[in-house]
C-alpha cells in the first residue's frame, strides 16, 4: 500500500527536501539500511510499505539547528503511528520473527532436501530429515529469542523511563532547595 507523510511549507534556502524511507533490515549494533520514497511536489512524500513496517521520515535544517529525523509504524489503514527509537526497534524485532514463523520456513528446505536426494539417491534419508529437523528447531529458537527480546527491551524502555522520572524529581526536589 502506498503510505504518505506530509511536510508543512519550509524555506527551501534553509532546508532539504523532505525525505521518506522503509526500514529493510536492522542489523544487530548496526544502523538501519532503508529503502527511500520519493518527495512528491514539495510537501508530500510517499513509499510502498505493508503494514508494521517500520517507516522513518524527516527533513535536514541546512544549518544545522533543527533537523528532523521521526519514526512511525504503519497501521492497518496506511496511516503512520509515531514512535520511538526505542519502540521501533522493539517493534522490527517483534514483526521479523513473526513473518519469519508465518512464512513456511519448510518450503526452502524440503526443496534442497529433495533436490539433494535426488542428486545422491545413496545418501541416507533419515540423515537428511534429521538434519533438516534440526534446521528447523535452530529456526524456532531464532523466532523465540527474537520475541524474547523484543518483550525485554519494551520491559528496559519502562524500566528507563521510570528512571529519569525518579531522577528529573530528585533534580526538581534539590532545585526546591
């Protein structure tokens, strides 16, 4: 579905085009790689995206000053949802393992197993299903520490946040002082 952001009217000396962009992986200790839409006249930006897919967007201030770099996840209508960072890391996380478990992992393998079998018909069969029922476990794990983390670090966001509202009080109460 084709998901669309607009941008409010901006002096085009000071700032870029707006920008727009779908997140395609998420590496580990890594950056996003995103895939770009286009800016659409000046103030409209759209992107091919299903929804829970991560979306970013924003606009570079030139000097500096006021650059915008937000974060989204598409809704069922193609409508954005802001978030966090931190959420939409969660959120990646949580949907990769998903679609991982939703798609049939087994399809690929059955196809090596029988495209092997076939080219070695002396190879034991029950070593192959073996192996490819250990491929599979090792493949659910994958999904189950996926969601494990995800559940985790929507866990440490709270934790955070509380944190710095206990501290920004304690900062509050000794300006009181």
């Amino acid at each position: 579905m084709r998901v669309t952001k607009e941008f409010e009217p901006y002096n085009r000396r000071r700032y870029s085009a707006p920008w727009i962009a779908r997140v395609v992986s998420w590496d580990i200790g890594k950056h996003t790689r995103m895939e770009f839409g286009k800016c659409v006249g000046d103030l409209l930006t759209e992107i091919e995206a299903n929804p829970g897919d991560v979306i970013r967007w924003g606009q570079r201030d030139n000097r500096g000053n006021h650059t915008a770099s937000k974060w989204g996840i598409v809704l069922e209508d193609g409508s954005l949802r802001d978030a966090t960072p931190t959420e939409a890391r969660d959120h990646w996380i949580a949907v990769t393992a998903t679609r991982a478990r939703d798609t049939d992992q087994g399809k690929p393998f059955e196809r090596a197993l029988k495209e092997l079998i076939a080219a070695h018909p002396n190879i034991d069969t029950a070593i192959l299903i073996e192996v490819l029922n250990g491929a599979v476990r090792w493949l659910t794990d994958i999904n189950k520490e996926a969601e494990d983390y995800a559940a985790n670090g929507r866990q440490r966001a709270m934790t955070n946040g509380a944190d710095m509202e206990r501290k920004y009080a304690e900062n509050e109460q000794s300006d009181a002082l």
